[in-house]
C-alpha cells in the first residue's frame, strides 16, 4: 500500500477550512543557450579593458611573363593595414538581501517551513547568473549576424560598415529569387569568397527566424526533397527534425551541406520590452568548422585588487554590511564578441 504525503495547512480563503499544500511552480523565462553550447567563437582571456588589432589585406595578382633582357620586372603590392580598437564592455547585475526579506517570511513551496538566508541567497544569485547568461547569448548571437556592441543594452555597430564591406549588394542572398538550389550554391560561393584565405569549412549553418523556415519548408522544390529523403545516417531522419532542449525546440533540416534551424529567441532587454537578433523573415548563413572566425574576450573585474589581472566570463562579489543588516550580491562581467570576417556571414531574406 502505497503512503500519501501530504502537508496540510490553512485555507487562506477560508479561516476555519484546511488545504493539501503542494510544491512551488516555477515559472522562469526560458534560458536560451543553443549559440553558447556550440562552441564557434574562439574565447581568450586579457588582463585589459580594450583591444587593438590589425586587418591586413592584400591583392594577390598573377605574375605577367617577361623579357628577361629587359631591366624591368613585375613589383609587388603593399599590404592594406588597418588598425581597430574596441573596447569590451561591462556588464553589472546586483541584488540586496535585507532583514525584511527573511524575517516573519514563509519559504515558498512549503507550508510552514520559515524563510532563510541561505535560501534567499541562492535564489538571487542564480536570477544573476541566468540573467548573465541569456546577455551572454544575445551577444553571442548578434556578433554572428555581424554586429558589435556600441554601449547601449541592445545598441550595435555594423562590422560590414567598419570594415567597408557593402551589406545590402554584396553579402544579402534572397533565397526565393531563383530555384533554392540555386540560391543555396550563392550562398555558399559567396561566403567562401568573403571568407578568403581563413580555415577550411565543413559545412554551412542557416540560423533563420521561424519564419523563413516555414517558408523554405513550405516551397514546392523543397518538398520534394523532403518527401523523397534518403538518410544516409549522417543526417536528421526525416521523420524528426527537431532537436528538444529545456527552453523549446529548435526545427532543422539538413540538405546540400546545408543545416537549416528555425533559431530567433526572444530576450527581454532592462526596460522589459522584448527584443530580437532576427527580423521577422530574416535568417543568416554561418560556415561551420572554421578555426576563427567569431572571437571573444573575457576582460578583468572592476576591483582594485584584480586590476591588471587575468578576466573571467563571470565574476561574484558579496559583502554583509558591518551593522548585519543588508547583504550585497554583485556580479560583474567584461566581455566583448565579434566576427573576425564579417564577409562570410551571408543576410537572408
């Protein structure tokens, strides 16, 4: 026979009544870690709040034949150099635990269980550090669309302009102007090309907003390949092409090299509006397996004591005040992510 626990306590409804009590629902806004769990940027610690680095370009051009009687010859070009600074921005989130948090509170999920300060503790500092972890993600994510931190929460700066690179003509590919084939083949030629001498590429990512998925999906030439897949074992069945995680699902197809995702969170910025890597029908292709092309930087915390020191993703600071009444939390990051090679990062619309 099977023994049922119950706790049972009063009725907040009714003052002579009693009621079963159950355990807490939470309900947590969805952490979205896809980008942080794939491992494509090149993450390196520094002991600076800035970064500088050169972009060097050259034109390899072919060598004309010549007479080797004559005193002319072919003279090679310089190299393009260009310096950039960049400075990694801080991001610091706090909380503040006070006797009126603790005293005469119940423990939520329990029917008479009195408040802690260890309990209270650990549920402000996870708030923290998940809400480090999805601005970790967003900017992740924008980095990869081509983007770079201009100061503001959610405020960027073109890396196709910085380098002058022309977004809108020459690296926008509209994946419904010809045959998806086709396009896909534009895709990839003209990647490789703003890709240029970097590492060797295993294959292509379309992140795309849920949108265009259903789109790409929908088209007639695309059902066809659909219907008639073959897996070979290297693919997704095309009976399940979902990938489930604890925020949701991410849809995917594989074709031609191709892994399409339907991939466009929704974050929630400081003021509480809802925000966006994507536009509504947008999508980017990323090649996969390179060696550098998306870096990262960790930088030192804002503490006297570890100025000039190695940074870190994260950083926690705590500090009960000297008459025991209020407890700090503080947590604090320097981080900057960007694409080494904006040129390879193809728009889709």
């Amino acid at each position: 026979m099977t023994e049922l626990l119950k706790a049972v306590t009063r009725d907040p409804s009714n003052i002579n009544g009693l009621s079963d009590w159950t355990t807490e629902i939470n309900e947590i806004d969805n952490q979205f870690g896809f980008i942080r769990a794939n491992g494509d940027f090149n993450i390196k610690t520094t002991s600076q709040v800035s970064i500088i680095f050169d972009r060097i370009s050259n034109e390899i051009r072919l060598i004309p034949a010549s007479n080797p009687r004559a005193k002319g010859s072919n003279v090679g070009k310089d190299r393009d150099v260009q310096q950039f600074a960049m400075a990694l921005l801080y991001y610091s989130d706090d909380d503040y635990i006070d006797v009126q948090d603790i005293q005469g509170q119940r423990r939520p999920g329990d029917s008479d269980m009195e408040e802690t300060f260890a309990a209270v503790r650990a549920d402000k500092l996870m708030d923290l550090r998940l809400a480090h972890d999805q601005t970790d993600e967003y900017l992740r994510f924008e980095a990869m669309v081509g983007n770079i931190p201009a100061g503001a929460a959610t405020g960027f700066t073109d890396m196709y302009d910085m380098f002058g690179l022309n977004k809108a003509a020459d690296f926008t590919v509209d994946l419904a102007a010809n045959t998806l084939d086709e396009q896909i083949s534009l895709v990839k030629r003209k990647s490789s090309a703003g890709y240029k001498a970097g590492s060797a590429m295993s294959g292509f990512d379309f992140y795309l907003d849920p949108a265009l998925f259903d789109e790409i999906v929908a088209n007639p030439e695309f059902r066809d390949v659909y219907n008639m897949y073959q897996n070979s074992g290297k693919q997704r069945l095309r009976d399940e092409n979902v990938d489930y995680y604890k925020w949701g699902v991410v849809d995917n197809f594989e074709h031609r090299g191709v892994r399409f995702m339907a991939y466009n969170p929704s974050f929630t910025d400081a003021d509480g509006n809802e925000v966006k890597v994507l536009g509504a029908g947008q999508g980017i292709a990323v090649p996969s397996g390179t060696r550098d092309l998306f870096r990262g930087y960790w930088g030192p915390a804002n503490k006297l004591s570890m100025a000039n020191k190695g940074g870190a993703e994260l950083f926690s600071f705590e500090q009960t005040e000297a008459n025991d009444e209020g407890h700090t939390l503080e947590t604090q990051a320097r981080k900057l992510y960007w694409t080494t090679k904006p040129g390879a990062i193809i728009q889709l619309t």
